[in-house]
C-alpha cells in the first residue's frame, strides 16, 4: 500500500488524478494540500473538497496552501481549465471543512507521523513543498520519496515546453519552489511532457468515448471535465493521472537518472528542466535523485486509466 499526500491545484487532469487515486487498492490518499497553480488556491480549495465529497472521502483532510509563487507573480491556467478550475462541471457547495494547518505544517506533519511510508504527491507547482523543506529541512530524508507531474527534459521529442518554448507550466509558475525541492536532495521522480505529450500516451477521442459510454454521474463528472477540451484539442494529455498511474504501478514505466537544474533568470527559458546528456556528465547524472519517466506501457496505462478513471475500478 502507498500511503500518499496529494498536493494539487485542481485542474481538470488533477481531478481526472483524484478519481484514479481513490480507485486504485494500491493507493491510500492520507491528505491533500492545495496550491495556487491553474486557478486560484481559493478556487483550488474548494474543487479539492468537492471532487473528495463527490468520492464519499470527506474524511481526508484538506489545508490551503499557498496563495501566490514564492518570490514572483506567474499566470494561470484559466484559459484551459476554465474560470472555476472544472470546466464546465457542476458540484454540490463543498460542506466539508478546511483543515485549520497551512499546508507545508500538513505536510510537515504527515512526514513526522509516516516517514518512510509517505510517498509525497505534487501535480501541480511545487510552492507548498518548498515551504514545508525551508521549515524542517529534514523532510528530504525523513520522507519516502516524491513523484511530481512537472517539466520539460527533451528527452523525447515531445519534451518541450507548454508555459513557454521549454519549461512545464508547473515548474514555470513556481520556478523558484521548483529549484529549492529539486536541489534538496529528495528522491525525485518526474512525469514530464516528454511522455505526457507523446500521442501514444494521451487519451484519444475513442478512448474517451469508451471511457463516458456507462450512463451515471462519473460519466457526467468526465464528460464535464473532458468533453470540450478532447474535441478541441483531439485528445487530452493525461498529466497528472500519469504521475498518479506510476504511484499505483511502477512497473508501467521506464524512467533514467539524471541530475536536473531548474532555469530560475532566463528570459526566454525561465523554469526549465535543464538536462545535461554530455557523455563525461554521465557520473553525475547515474549518482542524481532525479527519476524522469521516459517510456511508458501505453496498453496497460490505457487500461488502467480506462478502468479506474472511466469505471471506478
Ligand atoms: O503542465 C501540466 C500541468 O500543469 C498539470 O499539472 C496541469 O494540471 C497544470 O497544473
Ligand atoms: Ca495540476
């Protein structure tokens, strides 16, 4: 069993990871953390609490986490995800508290009371991770590890950026946080775009279609989410829900070791995933904590999204 804390800034893929977490044996959420990312973390905060209502897990506790970036003012994602976060999906008025504790102090809690046995979750920027490693420095060690939905590595060809010509929105919206947790020594693994573009991962309109074809209010839940942007975009590139599939089953992806820096100055190339493949930084890149999925088992994570985002389990 993992047993996982979910930092998140919901978004429509990280609803998609919501459903595919809570529907996964292998997958025990223990709290979620939101984060000012593709809306606001007011609006993050509430579609958190509505997708665990909509899961009957009002039980999980969910703290608030960082309003803005740590040291500048990024964009959004509303022109994507919609003004609310949800696209156009309607959801009962959240009645579930929020949990008193900012978010780092969560974090930071969850990791003194687990430790090994908490594997950290963040699909969205990493600003609430950077608060959490500055309060107990000790957290890199003290916790399992951490898989993230974030950057760019052009490691295929599909590895460039979507903020701008090479950084990941995630990484590029908290370049700063991103730089403190990927320099703080925690076992890293990363979905970046390189497999979450590549058209042999994403979902296609007939895997979609399959996915809403059961009447009921998942269907509805997905329809509302994906329905727009699959026509609009031929498709929909499963983010978050691949860095949740790794969480769940491992043995679906290959991933390689490299020793990432993340660009925090460049005018053009602020928040990149820096990857130096130069044959003599080989050493270094073997002896890094960075994990970055490089190929995946398309059948199996096709089924597995099918499954356990489109049925339930
Ligand atoms: O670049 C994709 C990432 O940015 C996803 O986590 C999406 O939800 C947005 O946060
Ligand atoms: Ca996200």
């Amino acid at each position: 069993m993992k047993r996982i804390l979910l930092d998140t800034d919901p978004g429509v893929d990280d609803a998609l990871a919501f459903l595919l977490a809570f529907a996964s044996p292998e997958i025990k959420v223990e709290a979620v953390t939101t984060v000012d990312g593709n809306v606001d973390v007011e609006k993050g905060t509430r579609n958190a609490r509505q997708l665990l209502e909509f899961l009957g897990r009002d039980d999980v506790p969910v703290a608030r986490g960082a309003s803005h970036p740590m040291l500048r003012p990024m964009g959004n994602a509303e022109s994507f995800h919609g003004k609310m976060g949800l696209m156009d999906v309607v959801l009962l008025e959240p009645r579930m508290k929020v949990d008193k504790r900012a978010a780092a102090q969560l974090i930071i809690d969850e990791v003194n009371r687990l430790g090994k046995e908490l594997t950290l979750v963040a699909i969205g920027p990493l600003t609430n991770l950077a608060a959490a490693i500055l309060t107990d420095p000790t957290i890199p060690e003290k916790v399992g590890g951490l898989v993230i939905m974030g950057g760019a590595f052009s490691l295929t060809p599909y590895g460039s950026g979507n903020a701008n010509a090479v950084a990941e929105f995630n990484i590029w919206h908290d370049p700063d946080a991103a730089k403190l947790v990927f320099d703080s020594g925690i076992p890293m693994v990363c979905a970046g775009l390189d497999t979450t573009m590549h058209p042999d991962y994403r979902m296609n309109k007939a895997m979609y279609a399959e996915m809403v074809v059961k009447k009921g209010k998942r269907s509805e839940l997905i329809k509302g989410l994906c329905g727009v942007l699959v026509e609009r975009y031929n498709g929909f590139s499963l983010h978050d829900p691949m860095a949740m599939a790794y969480v769940a089953d491992p043995t679906m992806f290959k991933t390689e070791k490299y020793k990432v820096e993340v660009e925090t100055t460049g005018t053009h190339t602020i928040g990149m995933t820096v990857v130096d493949r130069r044959r003599y930084h080989r050493e270094e890149n073997l002896k890094a904590n960075h994990e970055v999925i490089v190929e995946v088992d398309a059948p199996r994570f096709h089924k597995m999204i099918s499954d356990r985002v489109g049925k339930g389990g």
